[in-house]
C-alpha cells in the first residue's frame, strides 16, 4: 500500500511552468486550476492502484495521461516518485533523458 507521494523538483517546477503558461495564455486560472485538479486526481488514482499507469522499458517505471500530459512516475515499495510531468506535445527526443 502506498503511504507517501515525493515529487521530484523537476516534476513540481514542470507542473508549476505548465500552470503558469495555461494561466498567462488564458487570462484566467480556471483552465490551470482543473488541469491541476486533474493532476490531483490522477494521483489519487495512482496511489490506489500504483500498477495503473503504462509500463515502460525501465523497472517500476510507469506512466499516466492527464490529457496532453505524462506523469511519469516510479514505484518505489510504499512511496510513489513523480518524476516528470511531461507535455506530449514536446519533441519526444527530451523524454529520455528523462527516463535515463
């Protein structure tokens, strides 16, 4: 059972970048405030049924889709990592440096 969720400082400064820019873009915090709700949400689901997310080449890697974004996290016994909130519409070289 997953007791603890640790973002990693990529992933808290990713998230925050993603929030600001749908917020200076749309004049408004309503899109940054549901798309951050869905991030919640999509934590919640991964700290009840870790095996959720699309497993990747690396070990206990794994990935979820909030809309156009990844959240790639690792499992780690009782604590989940969340390493990266990727956005899909990146260049999909970056992502592996990412999961290196």
């Amino acid at each position: 059972m997953v007791k603890q969720v640790v973002w990693s400082r990529r992933a808290h400064r990713e998230r925050k970048k993603i929030l600001e820019f749908w917020q200076l873009h749309n004049k408004s915090t309503t899109y940054s405030k549901k798309l951050n709700s869905l991030f919640k949400i999509a934590i919640k689901l991964i700290v009840d049924h870790p095996q959720i997310g699309k497993p990747t080449d690396i070990p206990n890697v794994r990935i979820k889709i909030v809309r156009h974004y990844l959240l790639i996290y690792e499992i780690n016994g009782s604590r989940i990592d969340i390493l990266s909130v990727w956005d899909t519409r990146q260049d999909p070289k970056k992502i592996l440096k990412i999961l290196r």
